[in-house]
C-alpha cells in the first residue's frame, strides 16, 4: 500500500514536521541512579528515533511523590534537568522535535518508592487495583509489587500540584524540549481526578463531571499561561468496553467515555492547546474506539490530534486519509526499529522486539536494534 500520507508535512504548534509518524511515550527505566537522571545511553535511544516527525519522552516525574517505577527518570531536580539537556540536544542535531511527557503516578506507587517511605496520594483513599508496580530490591534488581493504598489529598494541595506541573513545564524548556505533554491516562493522577471511579471527593474536584475534570483544566491552563498553548499537548486513554469485566483497566471504570472524553477535549479547545493524544487499548481482545467518538473528537478539537495503538502503516495512513487522525504513533515498532519511518518509506523488513528488555537494563534490547542500512 502507499503509505505517502504518513510522510506529508504537517504543522504542529509553532513547529513544522517532515512527517506524521510519532515516537509515543515509552516507560524504558533506563536512568541512572541514585537521583533518577537522563544519561547518555538514553540520548543514544532518542538520537536513533529521531527520523519521527514528532517525538514525545517517556513519562518523567513531576516531583519525588510521581515515581511509579523504578529506574525511572524526573524533571524536578536541576541534575535531571542537566541530563536532559544532552537529550533534547542530541534530537535537535538530527532535527527532530521532542515534548517531555509530564508524569504523575498518584496512587499507582509503592511506599519504597516514596519519599520518606510515605503513603502514595491520590484524590481519594482508594487504592489501585488490577495494576503492579515495579519496586528496586537491589542495584539494578527489582520486583512486581501491589501498589500501596494511598493517602487523599487536601484541597490546597491538589492546588500545589498545578503548581507543580508548572515548574515541570518550566524545568523542561529549560531542558532544551520544544514543549510538554501531560499524561492524563492510563489510570494515573490527572486520569484519577477524572475517574467518578477513583475520585470520590466532595470538594471543588470531586463530584460532577465538570468538577472532577477541573484538575485537568487548572493544569493545562496554567502550564499554557507559562510556555504557551502551543507547546502542550495532552494524552488520555478512553476505554470503551463491553463488559464489567473489560471496564476496569487499572482499577478505573469508566462509565460513559464517550461523554468524559468529549468533554474533556473541549475544556482543551477553550484553552487551545496544540494537540490532544489518544492511546488505544492495544491488548489482543481490546475494544476499538467508535468511529462516532473518532467524528465527535474532530468535531470539538480543532488542535492535531494524534492517535496510537495497534496501528500497522496501513491503518496509520488510512487513518489521516479518512481525517479523524493528523498523526500516528508507534509504539513497539519504534522500540525494536529505530529507523521505522525509513523502513515504513522503503517497505523493509522490521526487527523483532524483545519483550524481555523493555524495561530496565543496558544497551541490549535499547540501544543495539540495528537499523536497516546496518
């Protein structure tokens, strides 16, 4: 097939991109501790991938309390922010044009992973379920654990963390990154705040739909008053399900996506943020999105609008042919074929992914895909 729409240009905020395939945020563990700092084994990952038209890091900790995971990297300390500088430098050599994802776990953490040993905090006292965490044990040794039942957040910090994620946006421009993306999926803190299911406060956050999505607005309007609208973008993970079963997804039930979500991306037009992510369930038997959420997105969101998934460079293409996507991300492909959008151009064979490697470890399984030409 003729996957020539994938390599159009498109504009993305203030950026021009040679191409519409997207490097998605990719949990790999690989930073260097103590500290959680970006290094040069991860400029090399990033250096390698920068043929995408749009890259976007792997989720990175807003402070201390967002770990989730070990071995994964922050932007709140000036040495993380120092490792990342090697980072945006290395992409920006190649020509690419990188976000920093924003990263808070909430109540998907471990008390090890916490500051003094302290209970995670979350909207509520709610603790995740159908979900693990991956804690250290040892120098470059760590197990799956339960996640710990978290503490709720007091109002006024909840009003903290927007300031939080501000500094983060801050830090990451100082980093060297073209812009920021806030991961507000997949279950975690800004995704908790949304989930009736997760946040059952009764304060100013809690309750009604436009009240539980407030979190959401108060971030991305103050992280566009500081760096601009055009810089952020803003990830979610609608689930649309046809069992009990299927509905809880992180220890989330998601009740009436369709209308969340929907609401949610208009709270992001009125801000006019430069685009809206949005990952699709990707397990084998995973529900796919109704072409009636895909029209009603593109009816409310006049922003790119960038989708990932079980996309093949087919239905990637098919996808911006039929309008509903402006970009396409890929998100194993990438991992085990640096050179993806070389290899989608050319029609050439793809490495085999590793799934034993993805996370944590050395260059094996990181750094050592061969590209084609090689």
């Amino acid at each position: 097939m003729n996957h020539k729409s994938l390599f159009t240009q498109t504009s993305l905020g203030p950026f021009v991109l040679r191409n519409r395939i997207v490097l998605p945020p990719l949990t790999r563990s690989r930073s260097s501790q103590p500290g959680n700092v970006p290094n040069s084994l991860m400029a090399t990952y990033y250096r390698q991938r920068a043929g995408a038209g749009f890259m976007v890091t792997e989720g990175t900790q807003i402070e201390p309390r967002g770990q989730g995971y070990a071995w994964t990297p922050g932007i709140h300390s000036q040495e993380q922010v120092e490792g990342w500088k090697a980072i945006t430098q290395a992409v920006h050599a190649e020509g690419g044009v990188i976000f920093a994802q924003l990263w808070h776990v909430g109540r998907v953490s471990h008390t090890s992973l916490q500051p003094d040993g302290a209970d995670p905090v979350g909207p509520s006292a709610i603790p995740a379920r159908n979900v693990k965490v991956f804690i250290e044990t040892g120098p470059g040794e760590g197990m799956l654990a339960d996640p710990s039942t978290p503490r709720a957040l007091s109002t006024g910090e909840v009003k903290e963390l927007v300031q939080l994620y501000v500094q983060a946006a801050r830090n990451a421009l100082e980093a060297g990154f073209d812009g920021i993306e806030v991961h507000c999926a997949n279950g975690y803190l800004v995704n908790q705040f949304i989930s009736a299911h997760t946040n059952t406060r009764t304060d100013e956050y809690g309750g009604s739909l436009q009240n539980r999505l407030r979190f959401l607005r108060e971030i991305a309007q103050a992280i566009s008053d500081a760096i601009g609208a055009d810089r952020v973008g803003i990830r979610f993970a609608p689930l649309f399900a046809s069992t009990d079963e299927e509905r809880v997804y992180l220890g989330l039930v998601e009740e009436d996506p369709h209308e969340t979500y929907i609401e949610a991306v208009k709270v992001l037009e009125e801000i006019g943020v430069a685009y809206v992510s949005l990952a699709e369930a990707d397990w084998d038997s995973a529900p796919e999105l109704p072409n009636s959420f895909r029209q009603a997105v593109r009816k409310a969101f006049s922003g790119k609008i960038i989708y990932a998934g079980k996309y093949t460079p087919e239905r990637a293409a098919a996808a911006i042919e039929a309008g509903w996507a402006d970009l396409v991300a890929f998100g194993r492909a990438f991992i085990a074929n640096p050179d993806l959008p070389s290899r989608i151009a050319h029609g050439s064979p793809m490495n085999t992914l590793d799934p034993s490697s993805m996370y944590g470890g050395t260059e094996q399984g990181y750094t050592d895909y061969p590209a084609h030409s090689e």
